[in-house]
C-alpha cells in the first residue's frame, strides 16, 4: 500500500487523488461512500487513516452484511481474501467457491434498552452455538460501553475455554491451504 499521505493544504482533491492510486483503498473508500458515511469522511479522512497506520485490509464486510451482485462482482476483482455475510464467511479467489457457516454475534449501542437486549439475546445465541465448529463475534466503534465491554468479555471468555481464536483472514487462509474444509 502506498504510505504517501496528502501534502497539507492539499485538499480534498488531493487525498481523493492519492486514494485512487491503490485499487483496495478506492474500492474501500467506494463502498464505504455507498454506505451513508459523509463525504468527507469517506474521501479524505479514511484513506489518509488507512495510509498513516500502513493498514492492508485482508478482507471486506459491507455495512449491515448487504452485498449485491454489483459488489459480489467488485468483491471478486479485489485482492482481499474474504468477505462476510451474517451467517457466513465467504472465501474470495478460490475455484470453486468456498464458504462456512460462522454465524456473527453482534451487540447494539444505539441505547439502553438496545444495549440490555443485545446483551440477552447473545447470551442466549452463544449458548444455542456452544457446539458449533466456528462463531465470530463482531464489535463495531460504539461496542465499548462498560455494558457492552462486560457482554463482550464474558462471551470471549466462555467461547475461548474450548475453542482457539483466529482472525477472520486465518480463517480463510486454513481453507484456502485444506487445513479446514469449507462446507
């Protein structure tokens, strides 16, 4: 990935120019301006952000899981090794397709009643999966209120006694190499 960051005083042009240079930060600044983020954001703040922490995205989720067959197409022509979908996770750059079951847990922030039923409701959803062969757990920005962050902690702790924790990109490599079998 290009390091390069926009000269100061340079503008919105500019950093717009430099997130075009690199086909993963285009697509990312791309889907994430069709997700309802601010223009601003979308075009200068979150490339230059990706730039200064040399971030190399191994994979995409599009906002609320929603993927078309417009980006199924893009997701394909990107370099990024998976993709998720709320019950799956889908392996990109493989013949045939691959996929596994690996349903996401995933709290909501927007208020107190929501936080105390997410909280419920995954508690519950953790305990119907103990026996499933991968679960992911998803934290957004917002997820870190002291509700949330017990919640989180404590499912993290009950899912690691038994399983062992990989990032979503190790897992599409294990299928990718046959060390695990997509289903």
């Amino acid at each position: 990935m290009n390091r390069t960051t926009a000269k100061p005083g340079g503008g919105a042009l500019a950093s717009l120019s430099l997130a075009m240079r690199s086909k993963r930060t285009a697509f990312v600044v791309l889907q994430m301006f069709s997700s309802g983020l601010p223009l601003g954001l979308v075009w200068i703040a979150i490339p230059d952000w990706m730039r200064s922490i040399g971030l190399r995205p191994r994979g995409f989720i599009a906002p609320a899981w929603l993927l078309g067959p417009g980006a199924w197409r893009a997701l394909n022509e990107q370099p990024f090794e998976y993709t998720a979908t709320r019950r799956r996770i889908h392996v990109l750059g493989v013949d045939p397709p691959a996929s596994l079951a690996c349903p996401a847990q995933v709290l909501s922030h927007a208020s107190a009643w929501q936080q105390i039923g997410s909280v419920r409701w995954n508690a519950w959803r953790a305990h119907a999966r103990r026996d499933a062969a991968q679960t992911r757990l998803e934290l957004h920005p917002g997820d870190d209120t002291p509700r949330l962050t017990d919640a989180w902690r404590r499912t993290l702790r009950q899912q690691a006694a038994d399983r062992q924790i990989v990032t979503l990109g190790d897992l599409a490599r294990e299928v990718r190499v046959g060390a695990r079998t997509a289903d």
